[in-house]
C-alpha cells in the first residue's frame, strides 16, 4: 500500500537535496577547478578570471612534467610502494582479523587488548627512527612498506566483518568434512569476504599512494623519493627545475609555466586514485556498514 506523501516529507526532501547538492559542489569545485587550470593559461588563473571552463587552453604543462625523468621515477617508486605495501597489510589484516574472530583462539582478549593500547598510547617519532635505523631499513623500500605493516583499526574492523558475516557453524560442517583451518581460510572465508578485502585494499592503497610523511623521514635518496615528495618540494619548495623549465631563458616565463605545471602535478598524483574507488565503491559501503551494523 502507498501512502500518500505530506507537505512536510517533500520540503525535508528537498531541503535535504538542496544541502547535498551545495556540499557536493563544494568537494567537486576544487577538484575541477584543478583540472581546467591545468589546461588554461596560467595567467588568467592568477588573475582570478578562470572559473567555469578553460580559457587558451594548453598542454604545455602536461607535456613538460611527463618528459621530465623525476616524474615518472616518483610514479615508478610509488607504483612499488603502494602495491608492495597493500599487498603486505592487507594479508596481515585479514589473517590477523579472522584469527582474533575465532572464539577458539587462547588469549583472544589479551591480544585484543594490546592491540587496541596500541590505538591510544605510542613510542613516538624518534623511538621509532631509532627502531627502523637499528633495524637497517633507513634509505630502503621496507622503511616505506613495513613500519605501518599493520593497522589496529583494520584489524578490529576485518574481525567484526567476520564474527558477523562467517558462522561458526560453516566451520563445524568444513572440519566434518576433513577441512584445515588454512583451506577453510582461503576456500570459504576469503571468497565470502570481497567487501571487507576491497575496503582493506582501498584503506591501503590510498594511504600509501598519500603518503609522504615517511618518506620524508626516512630517505635520503632522490632515486627513492615517490611522487608524493616530488609532488611536495614543487608546491612547497617551488623546486620546479631540471628538465622542467631549464630551457626557458625568460624568469617570468618559467614562473607561468611553473604554476601551470604544479595544477598538472596535482592531476597526474591524484588520478590514479579517482580511477580506482569507483570500482571499489560498492563493496566499500556494504563492507563499512556491515560491520558497523551487525558489530
């Protein structure tokens, strides 16, 4: 039976769309006001006249920062880190999550526990420079990858995803069967979990692919920089040099291309992403809600 709407359930809904429409428009703008003045003369985007669509369009700045080697040297290493570390978390998330799910498992609580102290008190910044320096790992790829090898909040969310999705009573029938705890894992477990692994995959992959902050700390050497801290000294250390803008005699010339290019950095770092989570949407929200409901 359809009920009849009232006045006021229409004007909550379209109060409710009019504030979702003008907080869309605010997260969009800026991401599109990027995109058109990577493409416009940089001139009208300092003066303010740029707003809706590209005015003198160029690529100029997108053809300068793809023939230039620190670009796609930043992209190469953090294509590395980001697969090398996602692929290193997710399988420790999920592993350690399910482990902490079984209500077979000694010491479940102790070990929770000192997980989740782990989410409120720290060593800090240097006890953990010294930690990774002792370590031998300052300089190296695994300084990217392993120091944040695993997350206390995923960990209790993989857990919830599967206290509250897998039955203990699948398991008695696989054992009844004759099935290993590790088949059962990766026969039954893991394929009836693709939302939760596609939101691991995509906290993963996200945070390594922004991360700069290690990087920073721990190398040294430009061959290891990712795009992140190529990204960084260009918007921050207006470090637009090299192969860049070195054949530009005129200085104010390099500037205009210089603020071109940082707009076209910008797009070049963040696509990859804006690629990705529409694939991964759907199973981002049904994993997210499922153990946020049934947890």
């Amino acid at each position: 039976m359809i009920t009849a709407r009232s006045s006021s359930d229409r004007w909550f809904d379209l109060v409710n769309y009019t504030l979702l429409a003008v907080l869309m428009l605010l997260v969009l703008y800026p991401l599109y006001f990027i995109i058109i003045a990577s493409f416009s003369n940089p001139d009208l985007v300092n003066a303010g006249k740029l707003w809706l669509i590209p005015r003198d369009t160029t690529v100029e700045g997108y053809r300068r920062i793809f023939s230039d080697d620190s670009i796609w040297l930043g992209y190469r290493n953090t294509l590395l880190y980001t697969g090398l570390g996602t692929a290193i978390n997710v399988v420790l998330t999920l592993t350690a999550g399910y482990a902490l799910s079984r209500s077979d498992l000694p010491g479940r609580g102790l070990i929770m526990f000192l997980i989740t102290f782990t989410m409120f008190f720290g060593g800090g910044l240097i006890p953990t420079y010294l930690l990774v320096k002792q370590l031998g790992m300052l300089n190296t790829i695994w300084a990217m990858v392993i120091p944040n090898a695993v997350s206390a909040f995923n960990i209790i969310i993989t857990r919830t995803f599967f206290q509250s999705t897998i039955p203990s009573e699948l398991l008695e029938a696989a054992v009844i069967d004759g099935c290993s705890n590790t088949r059962f894992f990766m026969r039954i477990v893991l394929p009836l979990s693709m939302p939760i692994v596609a939101v691991m995959v995509l906290f993963s992959a996200v945070g390594h692919w922004n991360a700069y902050f290690q990087a920073l700390i721990y190398l040294k050497d430009d061959e290891l920089y990712p795009l992140q801290i190529v990204l960084r000294n260009i918007l921050i250390s207006n470090d637009v040099s090299g192969n860049m803008i070195d054949d530009l005699a005129n200085l104010s010339e390099q500037q205009r291309i210089g603020e071109l290019m940082k707009y076209g950095i910008i797009m070049v770092a963040s696509l990859p992403v804006l690629i990705l989570y529409p694939f991964v949407q759907k199973y981002f929200v049904k994993g997210v809600m499922i153990g946020s409901i049934k947890g």
